[in-house]
C-alpha cells in the first residue's frame, strides 16, 4: 500500500495551524524529514514506512505525514521516495506559496537510523567491507568490520558519491541525488560550531573519537542518528 498526501498541501495544511502573527515574517521554510521503518504487529513482519516532515524554524515543530507505504516488509526500492523527491525538488528551486508570499525553501535535515540512512542513499550498510561514509578504504573483518586506516585517508567528495567512483560503496542511485545537496559525510557534531554549508550535508552524528583510532562498527550503531543540514 502507497498513499502520497502532498509535501506541498500538507505545508499549507501544518502553517495555517499557526497565528497569523507567528508566520508574518518568516522569511524561508527550514525543512527537515524523517525517513524510517515502524513494525506495526509483533508476530507479523509487516512495516510502515513513513516519511514524516516539520517546518523547523516556525515553533512549536509539527510533524506532518507525506508519504505512507506499509507492506510486508521493508521497501523493495526507493519508488516510494520519487513523488516526494520531485515535489521537494520543486520547491526548493522555485519556493513555496503560502499566501501572497513565496517562501524559499531549504532543506534543514534528513533524518534516519543506520540502516535507514543505507537504504534511502543507495549505498551499504556500515558493517560492509566498504561500509564506511567518510572514506573510501577497504574494511577488515575482524570479528566484527573494523576500518584499520586513520591517517592519509582519501575522503569521499560529493562528486565521488554522485559519479559512485567506488562502485563497491553503492548498490543502486539514490533519488535524493536529484536535490542540489551535498551527498557526503561529515561529523555531526559540528552542528554546535556554528559552521555553516553553502548546500545541504549528510551527516553523522557519532563519537568523535573515532578519527584517532580505526573505525569499529557494530549493533550499537544502528541506534545512531544520520542527516543532513544546511545552516546557511
């Protein structure tokens, strides 16, 4: 099962819950999504996967479906992404009509778990031989994926995820390739720097620590958070 509601109606929908005078001098529409599995019955497989949005810089946040895909089990391709991609994309090129107003709109954040995150870019997971979405080495398996390089490591540009100069990196080509963002990899806890990025950045947001020894991946970095942001 498939329901699109609209990105575009259902802002329409989330802002006209708010005062006139809260959204009188927004100026953009900070957006951030959220892209993962729910397991709806203990003793079935069957998920809903939604894709959840929220207009981030009006207050307080609500949250607001687009997309509803339930089924027995995880998506089989990223289809139901393609509605909302394209919407998405639309907006975010020629904004977004909320009265007599036309609102730029950027794209805040993505949000997923590990596995998700793998999924929605099209890419492997982080426990696989090149799971890794900073680096393009190779990993060693060592009881669990370990990345033994920490020195003269060669970084995974946006251009190298776009061209999938690593082949063995992805399996498929993500629809969020179709967005004027940047597709790489950086610590997400630079978000607390006040450092901005000209183009939305995928980010991780796991223990710093991890750039001074070899990288070691296991079950506890499913819980981890993955997104991207544009603080521009």
């Amino acid at each position: 099962m498939y329901i699109y509601l609209g990105l575009e109606e259902e802002m329409l929908k989330t802002l006209r819950l708010y005062p006139k005078s809260t959204i009188r001098d927004l100026a953009e529409i900070s957006l951030i999504c959220n892209i993962d599995g729910l397991p709806i019955f203990r003793s079935k497989n069957e998920s809903l996967w939604p894709v959840l949005c929220a207009i981030n810089n009006v207050k307080p946040i609500r949250v607001f479906p687009v997309v509803l895909t339930y089924g027995s089990s995880k998506p089989s391709d990223l289809d139901f992404l393609n509605e909302f991609i394209q919407d998405l994309k639309k907006i975010m090129h020629y904004g977004f009509k909320n009265d007599d107003k036309t609102l730029p709109v950027k794209l805040k954040g993505v949000i997923c778990d590990a596995p998700a995150k793998a999924m929605v870019k099209a890419i492997k997971l982080h426990s696989g031989y090149f799971g890794c979405d900073r680096c393009t080495q190779e990993g060693v398996w060592n009881g669990r994926m370990t990345y033994q390089q920490v020195k003269n490591l060669q970084l995974i540009t946006d251009e190298d995820f776009r061209n999938q100069s690593n082949s063995q990196h992805h399996h498929g080509r993500s629809p969020f390739c179709d967005l004027n963002i940047n597709m790489r990899l950086i610590d997400g806890k630079r978000l607390n720097t006040g450092n901005s990025f000209s183009t939305p950045e995928f980010i991780h947001e796991g223990d710093s620590s991890k750039k001074t020894k070899p990288h070691r991946y296991d079950d506890r970095d499913r819980k981890r958070k993955y997104f991207s942001v544009n603080t521009t």
